[in-house]
C-alpha cells in the first residue's frame, strides 16, 4: 500500500512538472503575434490572416476568445526575446532593453485590445506595437515611434 502511494505521488509530481515544462516552452515557441494568436485561440493561421484583413486586430481576436491576458503575456515574451537578442547583438544596452519591456508593459495595462491605443493618450497604433520598430517602421521593435 506504501509502494502504491509513493508510485502515485511521484507519478503526480512528474506529471506536473512536465506540463509546467511545456506550457513555458509553448509561451516562448511564439516568433510574432500571429503566431501566438493562432497557439492561444485555436484558430488556424488562415482564419486568423482572414480576420486580420478585415480589419480586426490580434487583441480583438483574443478578447473574443476570452484569452486577452495570455495574449498580452506571449507578446511581451515574444518582445522580451527581441530586445534579449539586440542586447547579445550590441544593438541595445540592457538599460534601454528594459526601459523598452517597462514601456510595453505599462502600456499593456491600459490596452483594450482595440489597436487604436486607447487610455494611454497616443494616437492610433498597436498597444504591443507602438514605438517598437526592429529597424524598421511601424508595429515590430526598434527605436521608432509609428
């Protein structure tokens, strides 16, 4: 009977720590937030591409699906990984990078999901997206602001 309960503890242990290992690897398997769009929804990347045509944003469609705060927790990852890289890259102190990750998560806060940038007093753009630019313009990471 001993033998049992030890063999179910350690079963249940390990069942637990396997699915604690998968779901941070799933959160950091995102490249972009179409990816983690379709991962968290369910949604295939075509239905997501097609709502995304159509006007509605990546924040919309997890609000619709009830999963906004995961949403907003794999892009901050997704970004968190981009600012990581550019400071191995040399392109960014780690100063800047966190300044970076403190300045997306407030305005994560205040993010309805709409795009517009609703409650933080800028002007339309992505609530992920606003300022972050990877040597480019608009929604992705950099120094620019759209």
């Amino acid at each position: 009977m001993k033998n049992n309960k030890k063999m179910m503890t350690g079963f249940a242990l390990a069942l637990a720590l396997s699915a604690a290992t998968m779901t941070s690897f799933a959160a950091a398997a995102y490249k972009t937030p179409a990816e983690a769009i379709t991962g968290i929804t369910g949604k295939t990347s075509d239905e997501v591409t097609a709502e995304r045509r159509s006007g509605k944003t990546y924040g919309s469609m997890a609000a619709e699906a009830g999963k906004s705060d995961e949403f907003q927790q794999a892009v901050a990852d997704i970004h968190e990984d981009r600012l990581n890289q550019a400071v191995a890259d040399g392109t960014l102190t780690q100063e800047q990078a966190d300044a970076q990750l403190a300045a997306i998560r407030e305005r994560q806060a205040v993010c309805d999901g709409n795009g517009t940038g609703a409650g933080n007093g800028y002007g339309a753009g992505g609530c992920n997206g606003t300022g972050m630019g990877y040597h480019r313009r608009g929604n992705g990471f950099g120094y620019r602001n759209n």
